[in-house]
C-alpha cells in the first residue's frame, strides 16, 4: 500500500486505519516508510500512527531526546490519542522508553527493536565522512544482516542528509544527546507490558543490550529473529509482524 503523508497543525504523519492506536517512531536515520510493512499488515485491524519526527529541521537547543519526547508529546495532545501501545526502533525506541516513562498513563504497551538507551554503536562506531558516498554506503550496509536491504534510494537518502550542515549538526547534537541518556537507573519504574524484537546479529545494539533490557524491565519479553540486523521490521516484516501480533492478542486487556 502506499503510504499517504498528511499535513496538521504544523505535524507531518502517517494515520491509516481504525481502532487501537499502534503509534510508531521511527530512528535516527529512519523514514516512514521503514514502518511499510508493519501499516500494511496492521491497518486492517488497528489505527497506525506514524509521526515523521522533525530530527533535521527542529532548534539546535531543542535537537535531543528530550526534545523529540516532547515533540510526541505535543503530536500525542494535537491528534487527541490515548492507549497505546507504542513502537520505537533504534532512537524511536529511546524516545518511546523516554515517554513511556514520562507520560505512563498514555502507554498501554510498548515494543522495542533494535533501541537505544543502554548502549548502541552509531553507525558501525563512527559517523559517516562528509562527501564519502562509498563510506555511507557501507555503513548503512552495516545495519543490515542482507546488505541489499540498504537500497540506492536509502542510501541517496542519508548520503544528502550527511552532506548537509543544518542536517548533519542536529544528528550530532540527537546522537550525543541520545548516549549521555542513559536509562539503566530508570527502567524498573516501567510497568507496561513490553516486547522485545531483537536481530540475532544486531552490530548497532547487540544481542546483550536486548538481554539487558528484558532483566531491567519487569514486566517484559524478548523475541530474537535470526539472519537479522537492527531494523527487524524492515529485513523480516513477516517474523516481525506474527511476533507483533502475538504480544497483541496476549495483553489485549491490559489495563494502564
């Protein structure tokens, strides 16, 4: 299905279908359209949600995590939302970690893959050359178990964004903002169930840092997909979403 981008209140997001809001945040170098595969399967049933975070546009004081869980914040309070269960990879899953345990009452369950906020290695530990297209290439590569998921047009995406001043200093400030965060101290005060779909061979966010999550969050648990790397909806969307669905139908009446 193609996915169509609407325009509100100074927000740009995907909304598509009815029901239950499953509300997805999409990482660092993410795009809506690495949810394809999850707002195909899940519309029918669910209300998907997908706002596009303003990562390259937003104030340099506002350019970290703290500021992007307040811009959910705000989008959460425009579009009226309430119950969710929310989704985050890579940084989208710190962000939602940050607002689960901001604004507890709004989250009904949360998912993880491939999320920050224990440790990650950004972009395979370095981030990428300005002009070096080879070396962009290669590091988006990195994030993927099958290097032909890392597409021309993925590829062509992050090359521009790394190439330009405005753009590459708000993904320094987010990323540095995004490690001194750490929330090892915090994420026992989690209650909402919570599942961990994890790539068996994740170089940015390794298996431990999944097995270190499921220990501090109490009510939680963890799904490894193997022959995969740190964006698990995007490399399986079929394991990912039977998992997914699983944990739905499992704590359909959960009660924040």
């Amino acid at each position: 299905m193609n996915l169509e981008i609407k325009k509100e209140g100074g927000f740009e997001y995907i909304d598509e279908g009815e029901g239950e809001v499953l509300l997805l945040l999409h990482g660092l170098f993410g795009a809506l359209s690495n949810w394809q595969g999850v707002v195909s399967y899940f519309h029918k049933n669910f209300r998907v949600v997908i706002p596009l975070m303003p990562l390259y546009e937003m104030p340099l004081p506002q350019a970290s995590v703290p500021g992007l869980v307040e811009f959910v914040e705000d989008f959460v309070a425009h579009k009226n939302l309430a119950d969710l269960t929310l989704l985050g990879n890579s940084l989208g899953g710190h962000v939602a970690l940050e607002f689960a345990l901001k604004r507890p009452e709004y989250v009904k369950r949360l998912v993880l893959t491939g999320s920050s906020g224990l440790f990650e290695d950004s972009m395979g530990g370095s981030f990428p050359k300005r002009g070096s297209y080879s070396f962009v290439k290669e590091r988006i590569e990195y994030t993927f178990y099958d290097p032909a998921v890392a597409t021309k047009d993925l590829v062509d995406e992050v090359f521009e964004i790394t190439n330009s001043n405005p753009k590459a200093l708000r993904i320094i400030y987010i990323a540095k903002s995004a490690q001194r965060n750490n929330l090892s101290k915090e994420l026992g005060r989690i209650k909402a169930p919570t599942l961990l779909i994890w790539g068996l061979n994740d170089t940015i966010t390794p298996p431990v840092v999944a097995h270190e999550f499921n220990r501090l969050i109490q009510n939680s648990e963890l799904r490894f997909i193997d022959h995969c790397c740190h964006a698990p909806m995007m490399e399986h969307p079929t394991a990912f979403n039977s998992i997914l669905e699983e944990f739905l139908l499992k704590n359909a009446s959960y009660d924040s």
